[in-house]
C-alpha cells in the first residue's frame, strides 16, 4: 500500500518522540523520498539535521498532507483529533503515538511483536495507533508467556522517566538538578512539585475508581491487544527521577502452569528482549542501560514464592520508552507497509 519510497510526515518533529522518530528513520535507513518535518506555528521556521541536510519545520495544517503517502503523528490527542482524519483523507497512512484512537473498536492498536498480524489487514489508507509507553514495554516482554500458558492475572508496578511527560519534562529535571547544585528554588512548571530526589504518583488525571488514566491505558490496551477480555489486570504507575527509559515490576499468574527455567527459555527466544539476569552480579534491567536501545530488557525472573509451584512468575523490566514505547513501534508498524509492497 506504501510506495516503496513513501514521502513522510512527521506531526510533532521537535518533541521528545518526534526527534526520536527522525533519528530512528535514519538509523534504520527506512527507505523514503522525503520526510516533511510538522509542529505548531511555535517552531515553524526551525531548521532539523537529518542525514547531512538542513529540513525546515512547518506549520501543521489541513493542507500538509498533500502528496503525503506516510504520516507519523505524536503532537498530542487534540492535534491527532483534528488531523489524522485530514491525512487519511489525504491518502496517508497514520501511525498515531496519541491516546485518542486507541480504544477505537475500528482502529488496530499494534505492537509488531504482540499482534502484528493485525497489520495483514489492512489494504487502504487508515489510521493505526501505538499503545501507550508502559503497555508496550509490558506487552513485549509478557506476551511470549502470555501465549505459551496464558496469563490469568497481572500486577503491574511502574517507575516512569521524565521523558514519558515530554522534551520540557526532561529539561525540567536537569533544570532541578542544576537549581540543587546553585541552591536555587525548584522550577516546578511541568508537574508542579519537585521532580529531582522524589517519586510520586503518575501525573495522569485519577478517576472516580481510583485508578489514574495510565493504569487504565495499561489495563484497557493489553486487553485490547490480545483479544482477551478475561485477563484481570491491575497497574500502580509513578513517576521516579530518571531521564529516559521506564521500568516495570511485573507479577503473573498463570492459567497454565510454567515453570522458572522454561519461562526463561521462552523469554530468551523472544523478540524485542534482551534478558539481563546477573543475580551473581547484582546486575538486572536499568534505565540507564535500556536508554537509546532497541530491546526491552527482561531480569529478576523468578517463581513467584507467594503461588504454588509453576503458577506464577515475576519480571522487572526496562524500555526506552521514546524508542520502543512510541517512535521506534511507530516505524517497525510502518516498515511492515514499506516490505509487503517492496515483496509483491
Ligand atoms: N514521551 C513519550 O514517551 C511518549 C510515549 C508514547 C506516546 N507519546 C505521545 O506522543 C505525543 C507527543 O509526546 P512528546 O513526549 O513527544 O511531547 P513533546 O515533547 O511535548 O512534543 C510535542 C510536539 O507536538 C507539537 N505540537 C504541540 N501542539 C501542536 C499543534 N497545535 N500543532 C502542531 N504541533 C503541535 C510540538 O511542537 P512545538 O515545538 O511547535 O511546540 C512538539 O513537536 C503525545 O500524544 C504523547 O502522549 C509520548
């Protein structure tokens, strides 16, 4: 359906997810004729490096879409609301990073690893969405259990970076931490509290249930994603002081029963995962290590003691959230289009 050279668009080019998906498409030489950079009137005008050329950023509007064949959007759900239909219109394929189509029963929501061959379906110009970060990450690393005995329970605990919340969240912790150093007063702009030195609970608004939109992302999407209503799913997700990169404590029961050393056989077999599991060392998953990577790292695997034996495991996990968890899912999502057409 994409030519084998598509021109591309990118809604938010100069956001966190945005500079990622530019970088990601040259380091994976994604094959295409152009790339056209998109963002608000605040940063048109701005000029990109991309692979030793200078690319002007424009100004989003309902004409940037002419001639597009790929847009890549992550410039938020109202920008997406408005605009992703304009590209379809256009004939773009959309791979939209924003909640907003998400649980929309006629869009696919897709991880490549998880249920790409949901992918194999689609023949026109259609929008596409990318799960949340936390559900991506989660996804990659438990869906090969998932598929092997069937998860009947999961717990998820998260610790997510600054760079989930966007460029000015990242710059505001190295703000605080330069404000530490001169003993100035914290800037608190972003999340309205001091950032460095503290954790608190997911800056998403909490409903009448208890639950924050984020632990609703992760319980809703998973369940979309496998095609599996039956799971139970809980979530508890907080923001801790690291820059970039999420990281997951994840608890499973199983329908089935699996033991430690196979669920370990599997894991290491599966796409996407690096398992880092050094309990001589000390040495598991850490954000600093899965930061600027392409894997989910996997460690801390062990039989859950609190079930009986072969009933559940638990993982702590880390993934680059601006890479796997949006931008990087985005184009392997795309580069299925790019290979089916280059294939015929
Ligand atoms: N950060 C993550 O880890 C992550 C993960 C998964 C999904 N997402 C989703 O991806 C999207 C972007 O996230 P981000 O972290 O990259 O945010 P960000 O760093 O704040 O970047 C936002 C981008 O959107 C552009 N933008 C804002 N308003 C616009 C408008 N009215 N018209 C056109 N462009 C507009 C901004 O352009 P200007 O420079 O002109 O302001 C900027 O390029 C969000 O929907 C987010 O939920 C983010």
């Amino acid at each position: 359906m994409l030519p084998s050279e598509p021109v591309v668009a990118i809604v938010g080019a100069t956001g966190a997810v945005g500079e990622e998906m530019l970088s990601i498409l040259a380091q994976r030489r994604f094959p295409m004729q152009s790339v056209k950079l998109l963002a608000s009137k605040r940063s048109a005008g701005s000029v990109v490096d991309f692979r030793g050329r200078r690319l002007l950023v424009e100004e989003l509007t309902e004409d940037s879409f002419d001639g597009v064949h790929l847009a890549l959007f992550s410039a938020g759900k109202t920008v997406s609301k408005q605009y992703c239909p304009i590209a379809v219109q256009a004939g773009a394929l959309v791979v939209d990073n924003s909640s907003c189509f998400r649980m929309d029963p006629a869009v696919p929501l897709v991880v490549p690893e998880v249920n790409g061959h949901v992918l194999d379906r689609i023949t026109k110009p259609c929008i596409i969405a990318n799960p949340n970060c936390s559900t991506i990450i989660a996804l990659v690393a438990v869906t090969p259990l998932h598929r092997a005995v069937g998860v009947e329970r999961m717990v998820v605990s998260t610790y997510q970076a600054a760079s989930g919340a966007g460029a000015a969240a990242m710059k505001e912790l190295e703000t605080q931490a330069r404000e530490f150093v001169a003993g100035f007063p914290y800037t608190t702009k972003i999340f309205g509290r001091q950032y460095l030195f503290n954790v608190f609970s997911h800056n998403s608004a909490v409903g009448e249930d208890g639950y924050n939109e984020e632990e609703k992302k992760l319980l809703n999407e998973t369940r979309k994603m496998w095609e599996d209503n039956a799971v139970r799913i809980t979530a508890t997700c907080v923001r801790v002081p690291t820059l970039r990169a999420h990281c997951e404590s994840i608890n499973l029961t199983f329908r089935g029963s699996l033991k430690e050393a196979d669920a370990r056989d599997i894991l290491a077999m599966a796409p996407g995962v690096k398992i880092v599991d050094d309990r001589t060392a000390n040495k598991f998953p850490e954000p600093i290590d899965a930061a600027g990577g392409d894997d989910v790292l996997i460690g801390r695997i062990r039989a859950d003691l609190s079930q009986a034996p072969g009933k559940g495991i638990d993982l702590f996990v880390a993934g680059d959230q601006l890479r796997k968890g949006a931008a990087q899912n985005a184009i392997q999502i795309a580069e299925r289009f790019v290979r089916v057409k280059a294939a015929v």
